[in-house]
C-alpha cells in the first residue's frame, strides 16, 4: 500500500442526488404491483438508507402473503425499466460535480458505496456523465450491505490505500457506520436524509452543510 495515496468514499442517495421523490415513487410502486396498499411516504423516505429489503420490512403491512424480498424484485424492476427510459429523477445536489472534479484534481482517489442496486447506480451516474470518474464503485449487489465495512476495506485493497487516508462522505447512519466500523474517519453531510442529531450519535467525526464546507475540510484531510 502507497503511504501517497487517499481515498474520498462517497454514499450515493442522499450524498451525490436527491433521489427521495425517485424512492418514495418506486416503493408505492413496488407496493402496488405487489398488490398492497401504498405505504407512509414519510415511512419510506425515513428508511432511505438502509438495504433495499430491510427498508420495506419496515413499513410493508401485516396480514398480506407477500415477502420483502418479493416487493424488493419490483421496485428493483420498476427502478430499472425508469432507468432504460431515461426517467430517473435524481438531481444532482448543488456542487457535487466541481467537488468531486477538485478532489481528482488534488490527486483523490473517489469512489462511491451505496446500498442501491448496481442496476440503479450504472443509470444514475449515466445520466449525469460520471460513469469514469469515479476510480471504484461498490454496490450491495457485490457486497455487503452498510454499516458493514465491507465495502470500504474492498476499496482500500483493491487501490491500496491505507485506512489513516481513507473518508467515508454520507448522509445516513449507515454510512456513519461504515466508517466507524472500519476505522476511518466519517463525514456526515446535512443535506441529506438523517438528522445531524443521528450523524452525531452515529459517531460522525466531522458535519458538514454544504459542498463548500467540505471542500474546506478536505484540504485539512490528509494532506
């Protein structure tokens, strides 16, 4: 491992877009085509986060003869033929493009780790021109679902960074949680969908409010 090199890790949802009205959409869908009633809006923007079938454990109704996992293959096939149309709404949030230019530009390593399907991440970077900008990309399709730090520990082997010089960037307790159970440091942005109340009792080791402050911190962050 190159004691040179840094690795800036980044959740996608919530982070790079704003896909809350594209998930809270995709589950009332998913519910549908299931055969169920619609769930809470504000119960499945509250699980945006969380591994896709855990999340609709969540807020799935009691008493009808359908699994997670049966609700998670439609979404994931809704969410999917949306993508072919060219119909994700997730807009970027604003300066996350010149961010992450900055970063390379300042010899980083970036990737991203999400719990969205690999599926849902190939369109959405598509869609924003960021497929080869990124130098990893991780999804729960491959991996381990956050907070588990699997994901993290497969990008630093795999580009040889040591974890003094990796940062985990995301806006949930899950990514918070990925951080800290891979002993790097965590930043936790508030523009997303957790409280900085959660970020901070997930462990966060720095909070942000906006693409500025955390161009500002970066530059303090293994220089």
């Amino acid at each position: 491992m190159s004691e040179d090199l840094k690795l800036a890790l980044f959740d996608y949802d919530g982070t790079i877009v704003n896909s809350a009205i594209m998930i809270v959409k995709g589950a009332i869908e998913a519910f549908r085509m299931c055969g169920l009633p619609d769930p809470d809006p504000e119960k499945v923007r509250e699980n945006i986060g969380k591994p896709l079938a855990i999340a609709l454990d969540d807020y799935m109704p009691p008493g009808f003869n359908v699994t997670p996992e049966q609700i998670s293959d439609a979404y994931r096939s809704w969410y999917a033929e949306q993508g072919r149309l060219g119909l994700q709404n997730e807009p970027l949030y604003p300066g996350l493009v010149e961010l992450l230019n900055e970063l390379k530009e300042s010899n980083w390593l970036i990737g991203i780790a999400t719990n969205k399907s690999r599926i849902g991440l190939t369109n959405g970077l598509a869609k924003h021109n960021l497929s080869k900008i990124f130098d990893i990309t991780m999804s729960t399709d491959e991996n381990i679902p956050k907070p588990n730090p699997a994901m993290a520990i497969r990008a630093m082997n795999d580009l040889g960074v040591q974890k003094e010089r990796c940062v985990m960037i995301g806006d949930t307790i899950n990514d918070i949680g990925l951080g800290v159970n891979a002993g790097i440091v965590s930043i936790g942005v508030t523009w997303g969908y957790n409280s900085k109340e959660l970020l901070c009792s997930a462990g966060a080791s720095y909070l942000v409010n906006d693409t500025i402050e955390l161009s500002k911190l970066m530059k303090t962050i293994c220089p």
